[in-house]
C-alpha cells in the first residue's frame, strides 16, 4: 500500500478543494454501505450481491483517486464473478486492512 492511500491532493487540483472534501466524506458513507453489503453477502454465501457491492466499492475507491483499494474490489469482485469462496476468503484481509487504512486517511484529510 503507498502512503497515500488516495489521491486527494490531484483530486483538489482536478476540481477544488471543497468538491474533493465532499467526495471524500461521500465516501465514508457510500464505502460503508458497500462493506456492509458485501459482509452480507459473504454471509448469506450469495455471490451475485457480492459481486454488485465489490463493484460498488470499486467505484468508490475511484472516485477519490484510491488506486489500492479500487484494485483490491476489481479483485474481490473478479473472485465473485468466478464464484470462487477460497479467493473471496483470501481476499478479505487485505481488503480490510485496505479499507481500514483508507477511512483512516480520509477521516485525518477530514479533520476529523
């Protein structure tokens, strides 16, 4: 994972500051609604909505410029459409700790 884990600062320059600050706290919430999504799927072994909510994330991830963790939901949802439960379980540290790492980026670039 690089040290920024998102972009912001080519986000601001793309569009201002005060756009970027409200994509980025957009992302708090839609990423949420999106893990929750895809931990119930996970859960209910339902690989269609799990390939929905990776692919959800994904775009999340790309909207604020969070190269990694876009890549890692590619990957979750390639696991999904592959209907693959062994690469779904392989996946899920490094998507955690992706997402853990990202939020907390983005919360500190918040001030929050």
């Amino acid at each position: 994972m690089s040290a920024a884990v998102a972009d912001l600062k080519t986000l601001e320059e793309e569009l201002d500051e005060e756009c970027a600050r409200e994509l980025a706290a957009a992302f708090l919430e839609d990423a949420a609604a999106a893990v929750s999504g895809i931990q119930a799927a996970i859960s209910a072994r339902n690989f269609e909505e799990l390939k929905v909510h990776a692919h959800a994330l994904k775009g999340c991830c790309r909207t604020i410029k969070a190269a990694d963790a876009e890549q890692l939901s590619t990957e979750l949802e390639s696991a999904a459409i592959n209907q693959s439960w062994p690469e779904v379980g392989n996946m899920l540290p490094k998507m955690a700790a992706a997402y853990n790492a990202l939020c907390a980026f983005i919360n500190s670039y918040l001030g929050k």
